[in-house]
C-alpha cells in the first residue's frame, strides 16, 4: 500500500485531524517542506488555536522497508513514533516536541513547531569547533534526560503500544548478537583469525548487558546520530523516534566514542569531545539512573554498547564487503562504508583495553581489523569531522 501523497494533499488532511482534535475549525496555510526521507511539512495554523502552537509540524512516513512482507497499512514506523511522541508528552519530557495530533487512516502526525534551529550534524561538519563541543554538550544532557525520565516506566510505553497496535521496528541499535555467534565464528575462522576460549561466552554476556533486564535499561531513541538532534541551546530536542524502543540506554550514549554509527557521512570524534559529551551525559542520567554515577557499573555498559554496536557493523560489512575484498580492489563506496566500520572497531577496541571488559572479544575484532587493512591500505580510517580537528 502506498503511502506517498501530494504537499496540498497533506495540508487538507492534516487540518481535518487537527480541527478534530482540537473541537474547532481550523486551517493550515502557508506550507513549507522539510528536508526528510518521509513528507514533513511546517504549516501555520488559522486562526490561532488558543493554547496550541500557532505553527506545526507536519509528518508522514512513507518509508516501508521495514515492515513485515505482507503489510498493508500505517508503517510501522510511523506508529511507533506515535507511541513514543504520545508517551514523551503524557510524561512531560522536554526532551521531544510535543504531540498535537495523530490519525492513523492519513498516517501522519502533528507536532509542535520548536522554530528553525541547526543538527548537531551541521554543526560538527562545519568549522567552528566551540559550536560544535556546545551542540556536543547539549546532545549528551538531552540524551541523558531521555533515558532519566523514561526509567521504570516501560509498562506505560507497552500499553501504548499495544492501543496503537505496534511494536518497536528492529534497527542495528537493537538486534540481538547471541543468535549471530555461528556467523561471527565463521569470518574468523575463514580469515585465520584464533579467538579466545571465552569469545562465545563474552557475546552471550554483553549481549545480555544490552537486552536483559539491567539498571541502565530505559527508552531509547535507537537512531540517536547528530542528524537527528536539533540544537537549540536548553531547547535542543531529538526528532525522528521511529525506532524507541527499551534497551540499555548506552546504546545511545556511546555514539560519539564510535564516530556516531548511526548516522552516514561519520567522523571520528576526538578523545577530549567524547569526554564532553559524556560528562554531560551522565550528570544528567544520573537523576533518573543512579548507578551511572559508579564508573565501574558505568564503564563495563560502556563497552558492552561499544561491543554490541562493533559486532553488528562486522557482520554487516563482511556480508556486503569484506567477504569479496580478496577477489577484487574495493571501490570507493566500500572504502567509505568500511571506513566506518573500522572506526566502530576501533572504539570498541579502545573502550574495552581502557576499562578491562569484553578484551576477548575485543581482541579477535582488532586483530581482524589490522590483518584487513594490511591487505587493503586503502582502508585507512575516517578522518575527524571537520569543526573538531584542531581540538
């Protein structure tokens, strides 16, 4: 079923739901689209709607391609927002804009209008490295008030869920690595690469960090890269929560220690930026999880994020690169692609020799890594984004 409709098609729509929602007639005018994979439009509403905002945000995912075969409807991504928008705003979290309206037979939702204001991804690949550690801060201290709120509330989240008649889509955020060990045991084995007698053991156990049950467990955002974070000084807000889902909140917060993964176009971020972002991180989790303030509970999540976010990118990159790197130069596009992978790698290789957790696991991916690029020196690591390197 197809979800693509016209700019004048979704402002009509759109200003249906709202005056239904609200119990008086409205319009909405002056259209403008945004740049987004799904239709995103910000109009303004008329005549003013006495307490709601006088511009909105208008959305609909059009993007199917994870749904189930089969699918007919809403996608799931759009329900799931809705999910996480409906929860963030019934528990007052500043942390997203708040939900105005939603319909399930437009597919679309209505949300308040925060104004014009940059990602974090413009700022780090402009040139202005104080801007870009202020939008660094400011990212770590909206994360961290995401995950603080949103503890010990994952019933409430479910019961939304299970109203709208959705669950979280899977993303590279959240799929579980236990089932993948035969796949990981095959690469080293098919490059020479001896493992340790407890690798199966350490993915089993910070695979278990990562989706079990666990202090830092709390709503994430899943797709938590400077795209998605609009700096805005104490107003910054994360858009796009498509994915939301609970896990282990690290698997959010240690995107800048691996290049931000979950975005293209990476950068490496220097030690001193990470230290920043993460600072302000855990000054603001802590409120809502009191065990990120012990550096030991905190480090040894840490790296398990580090390594759940590593091994998903491996096994990526050997189905779709590095399997046929013998056969042939890589081209260009897979030199970018693996650059990044690398990049995860390396994170994780640090954060694990660093904090003394996952090192077997750690060990075997390092050694792979250096063994790939001394056959290919093509394969050189991704530079620094460009408002961090003369930090």
């Amino acid at each position: 079923m197809a979800f693509m409709v016209s700019v004048d098609s979704l402002m009509q729509n759109a200003a249906r739901v709202l005056t239904a929602t609200i119990g008086r007639t409205v319009d909405l005018v002056d259209a403008m689209e945004l740049e987004s994979d799904s239709t995103v439009i910000r109009a303004t509403v008329v005549p003013p709607a006495g307490d709601q905002p006088a511009t909105v945000i208008v959305k609909r995912v059009t993007d199917q391609r994870l749904d189930l075969p089969g699918h007919d409807g809403p996608p799931s991504r759009f329900l799931n927002e809705w999910a996480a928008l409906e929860f963030l705003t019934d528990i007052e979290a500043d942390v997203a804009p708040k939900l105005v309206a939603a319909d399930r037979s437009q597919g679309l939702t209505i949300v308040e209008d925060i104004g014009d204001h940059p990602t974090l991804e413009s700022r780090l690949f402009a040139e202005n490295s104080e801007s870009a550690m202020e939008g660094l801060a400011n990212a770590g201290r909206l994360l961290g008030r995401l995950h603080a709120m949103s503890r010990d509330r994952e019933s409430e989240f479910a019961a939304t869920q299970m109203r709208l008649g959705t669950m979280s889509p899977s993303s590279d955020s959240t799929i579980d690595q236990r089932g993948r060990q035969p796949e990981f045991l095959s690469i080293l084995e098919v490059s020479g690469i001896e493992r340790g007698e407890s690798f199966g053991d350490q993915i089993v156990e910070l695979e278990s960090l990562i989706h079990d049950d666990s202090p830092f467990r709390s709503l994430i955002h899943a797709d938590a890269g400077p795209h998605n974070v609009l700096v805005a000084g104490d107003d910054s807000c994360l858009i796009d929560f498509e994915f939301a889902v609970y896990r282990n909140v690290l698997c959010d917060a240690v995107g800048p220690r691996l290049g931000f993964p979950q975005t293209t176009g990476v950068g490496w971020v220097p030690t001193d930026a990470v230290d920043t972002f993460e600072h302000s991180y855990r000054r603001a989790v802590v409120l809502g999880i009191p065990p990120a303030e012990d550096d030991s509970e905190f480090s040894r999540h840490l790296t398990a994020a580090c390594g759940h976010w590593a091994l998903n990118r491996w096994l990526h990159a050997w189905r779709d690169h590095l399997s046929r790197l013998g056969a042939s130069p890589p081209g260009i596009g897979a030199i970018e692609a693996i650059k990044g992978v690398w990049m995860v790698i390396d994170g994780f290789v640090d954060a694990s020799r660093r904090f003394g957790e996952f090192e077997v696991v750690a060990d075997a991916l390092g050694r792979f890594r250096e063994e790939e690029v001394r056959r290919w020196p093509e394969l050189e690591p991704a530079p620094v984004y460009p408002a961090l390197r003369n930090l």
